[in-house]
C-alpha cells in the first residue's frame, strides 16, 4: 500500500470568457434586431410604412367649441390647512349642440359646486386625486346635459389657498 502512487487530482478545465461574450454579443444582436422589426411595422404591426402613413388623407377634426363655466370658490371647512378652493374649468362641446348646453350651464355649476362641496379636504389636498375628481365631475355634467352632449372637461385652474 505504500508502493500506491498518488495521482495528482486533475484541475477542472477552466472555461475561458468566449461563451458569454458570444452570448451577449447574440443578445445584443437579437434585441436590436427585434425592436427594428417592431417599430417598423415588420411584425406587431398594421403593414403600414412611413410612405403609406404620410399618403393617407387626414380627416378633419369634428367641430369642436370650448364653452367657460363660471369660476368656483369652494370654502373647505375649518379643519383644513387651506380655506379655499378655486376651481375653473371649460367643457368640449361639438358645435351642434353648443346652444342645448348653453342652456343647462347654471344646472352644471350647481353639481360640480354640490360635488366639490361634498368631497372631503384630504382627497382635494392630494395631488394624484385630480384626475378621479375630473371624471367624477364629467359623468355629472354628462347626466345633466344628456348623451354625447360634453365630451370633456378641462380643468383650467384648481388651486387651494
């Protein structure tokens, strides 16, 4: 048993860095590759280039009128930081039907200052809040004035002070 010669233990084979360079090399190829492919329209896509886009006819807008409504001064209560709030906005009408909600603007005062009035401060105080409250107040404004009346409202102003 001493006459055993020990045989050396063999080094594993230590892989050089050509894999991975390779491998992000490939990755760098296939995903430039791949997002030419998409933005150009060659997959994921209409089959529309740039030469058929710039042919097409634009259509012409619908025609559109901004009605103002009346600034609001909301008071907010004593237990908030801030005492007012002031708040103007205008609505997208199309033009045909600019006279009928002409005719409902003081309807749609009383329920956006109502509305306005009955949201508490710590929700008007948060700045994310503002794009809920503007599609709160349009479905109001939509329910006075009937279907496809008001297509937007845009807030103008909604200042706390």
């Amino acid at each position: 048993m001493a006459d055993e010669t020990e045989t050396p233990e063999e080094e594993p084979k230590k892989k050089g860095k050509m894999p991975l360079i390779l491998g992000l090399v490939m990755a760098i190829l296939f995903g430039g590759g791949g997002f030419y492919a998409v933005q150009s329209g060659m997959i994921l896509g209409d089959g529309a280039g740039e030469e058929e886009l710039s042919e097409k006819e634009l259509e012409a807008l619908p025609e559109i009128t901004f009605l103002e409504l009346d600034p609001l001064i909301v008071s907010l209560g004593p237990n908030s930081a801030n005492s007012h709030l002031r708040f103007r906005a205008n609505l997208e009408v199309e033009g045909a039907e600019k006279q009928n909600v002409e005719t409902v603007l003081p309807r749609i005062v009383d329920v956006l200052n109502s509305y306005l009035r009955s949201v508490s401060v710590a929700e008007l105080e948060d700045p994310r809040a503002l794009t809920g409250l503007r599609s709160q107040m349009l479905r109001r404004i939509q329910i006075v004035t009937g279907p496809d009346r008001v297509n937007d409202l845009l807030v103008m102003e909604f200042v706390l002070n």
